[in-house]
C-alpha cells in the first residue's frame, strides 16, 4: 500500500526525515508524471549535523519511480525534495 509524502501541489517542498537501515530500501514515485526539467532530489543528512548534502535526482521526467537503499555501516537519514512543477503533482512512497 502506497503512502503520501508530498501532497498534490505545485510548489517545492522539502519532504520529512525518514531513517533506512543499513541494506534497506524504500521506492519513492509521483501522479501524475513529471514534466520537463521536473524532479525529486535526494538529500542524506549529514554526521552530527542539521543539515543536508545532495545525492542525486532519484526521480525525473520520462523516469517517475526511483528507489533509495541505505548502503552506510549503520542507519542513514534521507529526505526527497520535489522541484516546482507546472502541474500538482503528489509524491508517494511504498
């Protein structure tokens, strides 16, 4: 079962924390698709810190699923950014 993480908009917006064990994974995905020059960015938290560095795009246009997995020796803080986009779109993850 799918869950929201991003509700149906057109604003960026910075998603919540979330923790991943080491080898684990989660599958994030928006609806509708995105258009171009429209993303999800993943972002890691960084040690004993606020604040956060990028990691990649994780989501595109023409590619709108994409999957994080923790590889760290132990657990890892991600958030997904989601870029302005011309139409609402909402992100999900499962």
């Amino acid at each position: 079962m799918s869950t929201s993480y991003i509700g149906s908009k057109t604003a960026a917006e910075n998603g919540a924390e979330f923790t991943l064990a080491s080898g684990s994974s989660r599958t994030f995905f928006v609806f509708p698709g995105f258009g171009g020059g429209e993303h999800l960015l993943l972002q890691i938290k960084n040690s004993g810190g606020s604040s956060f560095s990028d990691v990649g795009i994780l989501a595109k246009n023409g590619q709108n699923t994409g999957v994080v997995t923790a590889r760290g020796a132990g657990d890892s803080i991600f958030r997904v950014v989601k870029s302005e986009t011309s139409t609402a779109i909402e992100v999900f993850f499962d």
